[in-house]
C-alpha cells in the first residue's frame, strides 16, 4: 500500500544527511568528554553540529545548549527564567494555545505560587491590547510561541517585544519555536528570532532531524539554573553524557534545510494547491480555519458531521496520514488550543491536521483530496 505521510508537524522523516551524520557518530562512538582521540572526534561532531544549529537559529554556537527535546528545552526556559527572576517579579504570562509542555509548565509554577496570566489568541491573532494591559506591571517571564503546532498560526514576536519593551515590566521573553523554526519565512525570518528572545526552543524532529533532541538558545549574559544536574555537560546547563548521533544529525538536518532556499516557497505552492483542490472537491463540505499570519506547513480544517476519529481511521486504512490535532494530546483529544482559536465544539470534533514538507509532492496532495473526498461520504453511508 502507498503511504502517504500528512503529518510533518507531528514529526518529520529524517533527511539523509541526517542520517549519514548519525551513522558517522555511530562509528566514531567516543563520549566526547573523553580525552582520547576517540572522545575527540566526538566532540568535534558535536561542536561541528552546535555550529550548523546557531547559523539556522541565527546566533553565537555558545548560545546553543543541546537538550532531549522542545518540552525539555521548555522546562529549562521557564522552570529556568521563573526561578531566576522571581525576587523582580512571580508573574509568568503565556497565552491561552501554548503547547502543552508551556501550559503544564506553568501550572507547575502556579502550583508554586506564581501567578499566571494568559492571552488570548482568537482567530490566531494575539491579542495586543490584552498583553499590553497585563504587562503593564512587574512580570517575570513572557512566554509566548511563535507558530502553534494545532492551527499553524504565526504570533507576533517583534510587537511583543516591543510591547515588553515600552511597558518597562522587566520581563525575560522566551518563545517555544519548535514549529516556527525554519518554517516561519523565507527571508531568515527565523533567523531573527533569537535576536528578538532571550529564550528560544527548538526540536530536531520537526525539521528532518532524530527524535529526542532540542536545542535552547539562551541569550548571553544569562543565568539559569539547570534542570538535571551532573557532570557539567552543555557548560553546567543539561548535564548528561551527549546524545552525540542525534546531535550531528540535528546539526546536518539544519545545514540541508538553510542550503534549500527554495523550501518554503515549494511548502507553500503545496498548501496552496491543496487549499483549492480541497474547495473544489469538497465545496461545502470542509471549513478551513485560517489564521491571517501563518507558516506555509499547517493546515487545520473541518469536515462538519464527519468525526475526526472517524476520518483519521478511515484515511489511515487508505495509507493517508493525518492528524486530528497535537500528536502530543495523544489519546486524550485537547481542545483547549482550538477553543483558543474560537472553533465551536462541532468544528473541534471534526477537525483534521494536515501538515506537509518538502517530501510531498502535487500527485500526493490530489490522492489526499480524493481520501478526504471519502471521508465526507463516510457519514451519508452511516
Ligand atoms: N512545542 C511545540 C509547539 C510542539 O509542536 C512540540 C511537539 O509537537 C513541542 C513543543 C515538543 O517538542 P518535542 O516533541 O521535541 O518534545
């Protein structure tokens, strides 16, 4: 059966040059805090790959702190920035369609007795006047995504800035970019972001990389305090012996990205050719929820009447790989995210995630509009 992989926001194939880097690391095994020859080249993948990372995030490579991932990168940045600011301010603000591991982070932290404020999203949009009038005092950290992984929408980093900025609250602004990154523009729009943030994560599986690994870029002269303490790996801030294949693999995964100027500009010719393809074949039958700025890889749409499970078992029958939102909602279906968004529950329990990359091709996304033409009927043969 052809497969046909939908679902790049939940994770990617890994490139080629990611796994030829990965297979490179796996030959030259040394720990590369050996002193050895063998530790050596390890550390040189390693440091090779710290450099690939900050050219694509835009910053100094001894800003990059390799971790296990975006919801370790996000603990660190706001389990880190709270602690380290809480004698100035014990107030977080997020928004209300953070990934979960900003959400529950924060809950942690208001468990602890800080206090946290929420914007609101609706449509994709963050909601300026809001955010200007809780920054209008003291606050600890802003904590706001750049792309959410459920509906693709693009929130505003440079007007938060300068609303943290003008407000004088004194806040540290981290920024969960795990979908954003790479993904948010073609002119090195991502590039940008770590000269906006102090704080920024980023996943290596969302961009052709290996599960289980992320990055933290944290702006210099900043101090946190670490998660996981030990030997003292990534300068103190996430000991632990490196996952050295997985981090050459996340740095080549990077370099292929940035040396394909073209990618975005294919990404968004496949969404757009899908978005018209899906209006004419399924007509009243679909309701698209666009925000006004977005990156070009999500599409979150609904079939009314047609459940989402539904649709997803009857598309993955078929070799049609969708999401009906976060992978990382797993089982137990989310809907704080698109009730953010402002879906009604009807549009919730329908809703599909198609997410593409540069693998898809136009002959895939029309074999995706015939699968998803099939699920429309599903209900009429109910
Ligand atoms: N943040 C966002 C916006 C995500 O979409 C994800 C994963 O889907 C994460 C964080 C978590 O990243 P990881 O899977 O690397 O832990």
């Amino acid at each position: 059966m052809r497969e046909l992989y939908f679902d790049s926001a939940a994770t990617t194939k890994p490139c080629q040059a990611a796994i030829e880097a990965a297979n490179r690391a796996f030959d030259e095994y040394g720990n590369p805090s050996s002193l050895h020859y063998m530790g050596i080249k390890a550390k040189r993948m390693q440091d090779h790959a710290r450099e690939q990372v900050a050219k694509a995030m835009g910053c100094d490579p001894d800003r990059v702190f390799f971790t296990a991932g975006g919801t370790e990168s996000n603990n660190l940045a706001l389990l880190g920035a709270a602690y380290a600011k809480q004698r100035h301010s014990r107030v977080i603000v997020i928004t209300d369609s953070e990934h979960s591991s900003v959400e529950n982070t924060a809950k942690r932290l208001e468990n602890e007795g800080f206090e946290i404020v929420r914007v609101s999203t609706t449509n994709g949009n963050l909601n300026e006047e809001e955010l200007r009038r809780v920054l209008d005092r003291k606050v600890g950290v802003v904590s706001i995504m750049h792309a959410n992984n459920e509906t693709g929408a693009l929130y505003d980093l440079e007007l938060v800035r300068s609303v943290i900025n003008s407000a004088d609250c004194g806040a540290l602004f981290h920024t969960d970019d795990v979908q954003g990154f790479l993904k948010s523009g073609t002119e090195g729009r991502s590039r940008r972001v770590t000269r906006i943030c102090d704080l920024v994560s980023v996943s290596a599986h969302k961009v052709h990389g290996l599960k289980g690994c992320g990055a933290l870029y944290i702006k210099k002269g900043l101090s946190l305090s670490p998660l996981i303490n030990g030997g003292g790996h990534e300068k103190g801030m996430r000991s632990g012996t490196e996952n050295v294949p997985a981090i050459a693999a996340f740095g080549a995964a990077c370099g292929d990205w940035v040396s394909d100027t073209n990618r975005i500009e294919y990404i968004e010719g496949l969404r757009k050719y899908a978005v018209q393809q899906i209006t004419k074949g399924l007509m009243d039958k679909v309701s698209f929820h666009e925000p006004k700025s977005r990156i070009s890889s999500i599409l979150n749409l609904s079939l009314p009447g047609v459940k989402s499970e539904v649709a997803l078992n009857y598309l993955s029958g078929m070799g049609v790989y969708v999401s009906a939102g976060s992978a990382c909602a797993g089982t137990k279906r989310e809907n704080r995210v698109l009730e953010a968004f402002g879906l009604d529950r009807g549009e919730i329990e329908s809703v599909l995630r198609i997410s593409f990359c540069h693998y898809n091709t136009k002959e895939e996304v029309s074999e995706l509009v015939d699968a998803l033409e099939g699920a429309t009927k599903l209900t009429e043969r109910l």
